[in-house]
C-alpha cells in the first residue's frame, strides 16, 4: 500500500465534515430567505385580510350578499387571482360604522345644535 493510497475509513470523516458543512451552508441560506420574505409579508400584519366566508362571518351576512354587495361596489374589496375576493377587515369596520343609524337622542342633539347655530 502506498502512501498516497487513503483507506475509506480515513475517508469518511473528512466527507462527513464537507457534507456537514454543505447542509449547514443551505440551512442557513434557506433560514435567511424565509427571514427575508417574513419581512416583506410583516408590512401586511397591521392589514387582516378576510375570504369572502370569513367575511361573510364577521358581517353576519350570507355569503352570497357579500358576493353581490362586493359586485355592486357597496363593499371595499381586492381580488386575489381572478376569481378570489379578499376583503380588509379595518375597512370593512369602517363600512359598518358609516353605516351607523342615529338614535333618536342622537338626532334630538344635532337638531339643537343646528337650530342654535341659526339663530
């Protein structure tokens, strides 16, 4: 045997160490993408996007009126794709309470204070 010849029991080491050191490279690489498109993702955590079933849900409407509220632009929507509609749940908290209907207190004040503001 010569010098130059190493046995593959000399060998394995050597190759666990470059495999591990291969695998960690990719693992780490990999970890800081995920990292990356997380960041990029997190700029949409303030914004809860809802499928038209949950927002069906939270509006307590049937799924076919939000469908058809959103096809006649009486809902804030975004498409997701052709065919999916998403909807923002702030705006859709917003929509509600626009749509608030006064009490009769409520209109009493106002009357007050536009009668007042006349005179």
């Amino acid at each position: 045997m010569n010098k130059e010849e190493v046995t593959l029991v000399e060998l394995l080491p050597k190759i666990y160490h470059h495999i591990n050191v291969a695998v960690s490279k990719a693992f780490m690489l990999a970890l800081e993408q995920f990292k990356k498109d997380n960041a990029q993702k997190s700029s949409y955590a303030d914004e809860d996007f809802l499928s038209a079933k949950q927002a069906a849900s939270f509006l307590k409407l049937k799924l076919n009126t939000i469908y058809s509220k959103a096809e006649k632009g009486e809902l804030p929507f975004y498409r997701s794709g052709k065919r999916k509609l998403l909807f923002s749940k702030k705006e859709l908290e917003q929509h509600v309470l626009k749509r608030k209907v006064k009490s009769l207190e409520e209109l009493k004040e106002e009357v007050e204070q536009y009668s007042r503001k006349k005179k």
